[in-house]
C-alpha cells in the first residue's frame, strides 16, 4: 500500500509542512545547498521527500517558470499559491522526473549505509562525484540509516562534504541523528521530522481509502493511526493487510480481529473494572480475551496507552481537548466519565503496574498471568497507595508504606505460628509465578511477624537482595495472603 500510494509531488506529503516549504522555498529561488540532513522518527517521510527533492531539482518544467537576467541580478519569476507559498512542484511528465519516478534514472544513487557502512563504498562515492549528471542538473545522492557509517567512512565522507562539486546534492536520511559527527553535521541544512499526529494519519487513510473504493468505518482508521505510533508507513501498511481481505467493508471488530488490535471501545470495558475496583470481572474478560486469541503485549501496550490519555483528561481541559479530537464523541465521552472516577495518582499506579507486568512477562509460565498478578495487587492495594503521602509511582521500599487494615489475629506469636504451620503451602502458591524464587524460600525461615509486617530470614545476601525487589516481594505478600489470610508486608533480613 505504502508503495503503491508514495507521495510524487510536495502536495501529497502528510505533515512535515516546516520541511516542505523550506525545500520548496529553496528551489524557488534557486538556493539549493550541497547537503542536507533529515532527521526523526521511522516513517515520517524523510526517504519520500527526499526523492521528490531530488525529482524537482531536475525537473525540466518546475513551476520556476524561467530565468532572465535584469541588471546584474538574476531575478526569478515565481507563482504563489494560498498563504504566499511558493507553488513548486515536479511536473511529473518530463522525461527526467518519469525516470526518477520509475527509478530508472541515474541522476539518483541510493546508498543503505546499514549494508553499505565502510570506507570502500564511501571512497567509490568519492570517485564517482567527480562525473557530472546523466541529464538533469544535479547528481544527489541519499545516504539512508547514514548514522550506520563506520567512524572511518564519516572521516572519507568529510572532505567531499567540504568541497563537493557544484552538481552533487548529497542528502543524509538518519533516525538516529545523535549518532553522526559533529563535523558532519555542521556542513549539512538539517531538517527535524516530527511524528505524524493520529488525525493527519486518519485524514491519509481516509484517502487512500476513497482511492480503493473501499468503505471503512471512521473507528476502523482511528484504530490504524493510534497504531502506528506516527509513522505513516506503519498505518498504510495496516490498512493495506485489512484491505487483503478482500471485503469492501470494514467494519471495527474485522479490523480488530484481522490486526489483533484493541481500539479504545475495547479497552474501555476492561478499564470499567479497574475504576469499579472489580478484580474477578476484570480477570474474567482477561481470560474471554486471551482464549479468542488476541496477544497479550499487545493488549498491555493499548491499555497503557488507554491509561495515559485517563491522565491527560483528568489533569488539564487544554490536554483533554487535545484527546477529544482525536478520540469518537462516545469513546471520549466514556474516557472523561472514567478520568472522573479514577484518580490521577491511582491511574498513574496502573501504567506503573501493568508496564512492569509487560516486562516480568517471560517469568511466569503464562503471558497472562502476569497481567493476573498486576491486577490483583494493584486494586487490593488501590486505597493505601491512594492515601501514600509519598506519589505513587515511588519505588520506596514496600515494607515502608503504612497500611489501616487490622489484622484478624493480634498476638504476634500467634501470627507467627500461623506463618509457619503454612509455610509449605506459601512455597507452593509462589512457585506457579517464580519457579526459583520458591527456591530461595526454601532456605529461608520466617523469623518475626506482627499485624502489618513479615521478616524472613537467611543465611546468604543474594537471597535477601532477591527478596528486597518489588516484584518478587508482591509475589509472596500475595502467596502469604492466600495461605493465611494476613495482609503482611514482607521484610529480609541476614541472619546474625
């Protein structure tokens, strides 16, 4: 799709309106600089405006209509469009801009500096400047992924970058720009790329949509555009694999299920048990969803998402104006109903949570179980951290962090007997989440507890270490909470 739709001329780019007009300005008047460098995000444009570049400056019948001397300057006819932008666009039938346009032409020499990185390509690039162009006026060269040069290829590179030859254009395409000299950097005009917002990627697919003559439902390109995280490749390449169905319809729940995607009308229920607090609903629609087969990470990374636009609406009107033009009127309704009911901090605990389930993933037996663990603890404690005054995304030790709930047993002693009368049966509930994690627990002994805390003892610092992190000290507070039925914050201690 993205292939089939490239953009040929400066009117079909989708934002980057800083870069265009600048580019078009430049071929306007007739200043076009040796070098240029530009630099952002993956599929932003950088390749495909370069090459329109590259295709105007030799084009035979630019909308620079012609120069003539008057005096001792050169003064240059111009037509302008709307707003007082120079009109100058390749005119797409000359024979250099349809060789540029089918790739045949050799006044375009593409280099993938990720394959082609060392100092024997950069010095054929030097012995090739020298020749002048096939047929038009430059000979550009576009050095794509260029933060992929050796430390000795840049070096070759710098003395051409220096002095070039009047008909090279040398153009550095980078996602990665922090990487490239200094040197370098400082002889090219750079341009910064921006990612493409969701409404300038809906408003994209929308065409290429019209152009298929296929009808999508508006939710089904807003689903693509969040997606695609900015990059235009990504979201046309979606489109395209929705499309590949062969429907001339699509609806929201085929884009879902073809792409595996959550849109914000699916998230929203799972976020409904969150704000009412209903660990067993929430596992249950968990479980609904990952037995119909959508990816685990996958609904991770939307939810999270999800969660961070909660935040944005409850925090400020201008950023909820912002989420409301890109979300449906129900979607956003819903949305500012929940940033209501939850909290900002307690939402902010919920990214904190479910982002450390994303990465604790591969250490349970199933992806899901991992999303279990978070839900449980993050609504179970969802009033101590909310009343914490300390923010909740701290990651002060959770020993420190004071709890109102009482226990059910006030003897110390008699905790503590508990605790051990069921340490076997803790061991066990710990072993399904951290195999070698009931390990460590079999050489360790409980050695104090009382109403609100559990001190483990052992013989070795790599097993209190182990015990101090967060998330293995979660996975035991739970287990002792099953086993006894005391909500016990844990503590490891060497023993003396």
């Amino acid at each position: 799709m993205y292939r089939k739709y490239r953009p040929q001329t400066f009117g079909e780019i989708v934002g980057q309106e800083h870069v265009v007009r600048t580019l078009k300005n430049s071929l306007a008047q007739n200043k076009i600089a040796h070098a240029y460098l530009l630099a952002g995000p993956r599929g932003s444009g950088k390749t495909t405006i370069a090459r329109i570049f590259s295709k105007a400056a030799n084009c035979a019948n630019l909308s620079r209509v012609s120069e003539e001397e008057s005096g001792d300057k050169l003064s240059i006819r111009r037509s302008f469009s709307e707003g007082g932008h120079f009109s100058i666009e390749p005119c797409n039938t000359c024979s250099n801009c349809l060789d540029f346009n089918s790739g045949r032409s050799l006044d375009l020499i593409e280099i993938d500096a990720a394959s082609n990185r060392g100092i024997d390509e950069i010095k054929n690039l030097r012995e090739n400047v020298r020749f002048g162009p096939a047929s038009g006026r430059y000979k550009v060269y576009l050095i794509d992924e260029a933060h992929m040069l050796t430390k000795e290829a840049f070096n070759a590179f710098l003395k051409t970058l220096e002095e070039p030859p009047p008909h090279a254009i040398f153009i550095l395409a980078t996602t990665e720009a922090h990487r490239l000299p200094a040197t370098i950097v400082s002889r090219t005009q750079r341009f910064d790329f921006k990612r493409l917002s969701a409404a300038e990627l809906t408003g994209r697919l929308n065409i290429l949509c019209q152009k298929e003559k296929i009808a999508a439902e508006p939710e089904v390109l807003r689903l693509i555009a969040h997606e695609a995280d900015g990059s235009a490749r990504d979201a046309e390449g979606l489109l395209g694999q929705v499309i590949a169905t062969g429907e001339n319809k699509i609806t929201l729940s085929a884009a879902e299920e073809i792409l595996g995607l959550f849109s914000h009308r699916k998230i929203k229920e799972f976020v409904g048990f969150l704000a009412a607090k209903d660990s067993a609903g929430g596992l249950q629609w968990l479980h609904k969803t990952v037995e119909a087969g959508y990816d685990v990470n996958q609904f991770l990374k939307s939810l999270t998402h999800y969660l961070r636009k909660i935040v944005m609406v409850g925090l400020s009107p201008d950023l909820a104006l912002k989420i409301k033009n890109e979300l449906a009127d129900d979607d956003y309704k819903t949305m500012a109903s929940q940033a209501q009911t939850l909290p900002v901090r307690f939402t902010v605990s919920l990214i904190s949570g479910f982002s450390e389930a994303k990465k604790n993933m591969d250490r349970y037996p199933l992806p899901q179980m991992a999303v279990e663990v978070a839900l449980i603890n993050l609504l179970s404690g969802e009033s101590s951290m909310v009343n914490q005054s300390q923010p909740v995304v701290s990651h002060a030790p959770i020993s420190n962090v004071q709890i109102t709930k009482q226990s059910t047993v006030s003897d110390d002693k008699n905790i503590l007997e508990l605790i051990l009368s069921k340490w076997p049966e803790i061991i066990n509930e710990v072993r399904p989440h951290n195999h070698s994690l009931s390990g460590f627990l079999l050489g360790m002994k409980p050695s104090q507890a009382s109403a609100n805390s559990l001190t483990l003892s052992t013989k070795y610092s790599f097993h209190r270490d182990r015990l101090s992190e967060l998330k293995n000290k979660k996975i035991i507070e739970e287990a002792v909470h099953k086993a006894t039925g005391q909500k016990l914050f844990l503590n490891c201690v060497l023993e003396k």
